[in-house]
C-alpha cells in the first residue's frame, strides 16, 4: 500500500518534468508601426523586458501599412504559439466600423491583456501656417476650402477622427486627408509643408514641439498637458467635448493559453513600472497606464462604443 502510494507523486513528477518549456523559442513582439514610430518606443521598452525575464528574445517586427490594420491582423492570424505585439486606436476601436471587409475581429480574434500607455493628442500645424491659435486655424481653412490637407497614420486612426470630429465640431471646415504608414514620415511632410495640420499623440512629435519645427495650437487632454503647459486645451478654445487621447494596447491571439496570458500581462505591467521605462516614457509624452486584463477589455469596449457611434453617426465608410 506504501508503494502504491507513492507512486502517484513520483509518476505526476515525471509528467510533468516532461512537459516542454514556454517559451521554447524566440518571442515575436508585433509593432503596426515603422521603427522610430511612438509605438515602436513602447514595444521596445515591453519587448527588452520580455527578453530579459522569459528566458527567450523577444524581437520587435515593425508590420506598418494600413493604419495599423496590417500588423494588428498579423498578431490575430498567429498560430506559432509565440506572437504577441501592441495595438492602438485604429486597428482595435474603429476599425470595425468602417471597414466592411475587416480580415480580423478585434473581439473575437485578439485578447487584450494590459492598457500600456495613453497621451493626448495636439493640433499641430507648419510653421508657415497664419495660424496661432485654434479660431485663427478654423477662419484660414474656411477661407480655403479644400486646398489644406492633414495627414493621419490612416483612416479610423485617432488622429483621423479627432480631425473629422473637430471639423464637425467648428463646421465649414473642408481638408483634404493624407494618409501616411507611420508617424514619422507624416511628421516629415508636415514639417516640409506638404500638409498643413495634424492631430497626433504628443509622443509621436513632442521633439519637434520642443525644437519649433511645428506648432501646437491646442492639445486634446481634459487640462492643460504637463510637459507643454502653454498650450491650451480645445476646450479652452471654445470646442466642447472634443477630449480624446491615442492608446496603445498589448494584444495577443485569441488562441494563447490564459497562463500565458497572465504571465505576458504581469511581466508587461513590469516593464512599465520599473523607474527607467516609466521615465523613459513619460519624457516622451505618454502616461504610464500599465493596467491589468480586465481594466484593458473595459476600457478598450468604452472607446468601441464611443468611436464606433461616431463613425456610424457621421456615416464614414471604407470600401476594402
């Protein structure tokens, strides 16, 4: 009866001695985004953590084009057991509104595991622009209706609708839309004067705000935005609820087993508090959110239903 007894430890010991490793191999960490993009900041900062704790690497792919939309459905199309990556507005919240032909389904395809960061969004414009406030802006677009473009980073991407919902707002506003595959280059065109106006996340151009290269004319947050307390708030300027701000959200497919996906949260949310990150970040112009699971699902069904009834109020679509 001893030996019988002791058996069954002994056997469930080996068993699970037996089971393999996870990770086993490299971590793949998707980025919708060029390198040098604000998320690319923040996938390095989660992916360098991951790296050092999981013992595997864990290697950024930049998969820009479409907004974001590409490399969010590469995470949801994953089946090696080993791709995760981060999301933002676009791809997670809007994109089901506007795209009837979708190739994933942010619901049922992606699992949200942590709300990583947050920051409002200026009104940037070229320095060239008669423009030194928000009434001006709105007055020198309406006197040129149609011969001003602002660029995005695609369409259903925060600063797409935050421009839509701002010209809805003002009214008698007519821009013309250029869409870009990342932050950067839009920047790069804004700068050259080849668009007029941006609304972006503070992260994605707070180094050329602080250089003069463009010149913020207000920012999106509910108060005035720590590092650049000078600039007013669209409320400030007569533009009643027009609050919003660009996230960025640490997904993984559907199909990841749930201790995985506790284990990648916990070690995410790490990442982002340890003090050289969060200093990391912050100087750059975001909040460190680092939520858990359940705060990132609500949150992410709140910004859906938000922006999701704009879209459907407005009646923007995209054929593709």
């Amino acid at each position: 009866m001893v030996a019988a007894g002791l058996a069954t430890p002994l056997l469930a010991g080996t068993a699970l001695r037996a089971q393999p490793s996870w990770p086993d191999r490299p971590l793949r960490f998707v980025v919708p985004f060029p390198a040098g993009s604000s998320p690319d900041l923040t996938g390095r900062v989660v992916a360098e953590h991951l790296g050092q704790v999981m013992g595997q690497p864990c290697v950024v792919d930049n998969r820009a084009g479409a907004g974001g939309n590409i490399g969010t459905d590469a995470i949801a199309k994953a089946t090696d057991g080993h791709t995760i990556g981060l999301s933002i507005n676009g791809p997670l919240s809007t994109a089901p509104a506007l795209y009837p032909n979708l190739p994933y389904d942010p619901v049922k395809d992606l699992v949200a595991m942590s709300l990583l960061v947050r920051g409002p969004q200026f009104l940037v414009v070229n320095n060239d622009l008669p423009a030194r406030d928000l009434a001006s802006f709105i007055a020198h677009v309406r006197a040129n209706p149609g011969k001003l473009a602002f660029g995005s980073v695609g369409p259903g991407s925060g600063g797409h609708l935050g421009m839509i919902d701002l010209m809805a707002k003002a009214g008698g506003m007519d821009m013309l839309h250029v869409s870009y595959r990342g932050f950067p280059q839009a920047t790069v065109d804004l700068i050259a004067g080849r668009i007029q106006a941006m609304v972006v996340t503070t992260a994605a151009v707070m180094g050329q705000v602080r250089g003069g290269q463009i010149r913020p004319l207000a920012v999106t947050s509910a108060g005035r935005f720590g590092l650049t307390p000078t600039v007013p708030t669209l409320a400030e300027q007569g533009l009643a609820n027009a609050e919003s701000y660009g996230w960025q959200i640490m997904v993984a497919p559907a199909s990841t087993p749930p201790e995985r996906l506790a284990r990648l949260a916990t070690e995410a949310q790490a990442a982002l508090r340890a003090p050289a990150a969060r200093q990391r970040l912050e100087s750059a112009g975001f909040e460190v959110m680092a939520t858990t699971p359940a705060e990132a699902v609500a949150f992410l069904a709140e910004e859906t239903d938000r922006w999701g009834g704009m879209i459907r109020r407005l009646g923007i679509r995209i054929d593709g």
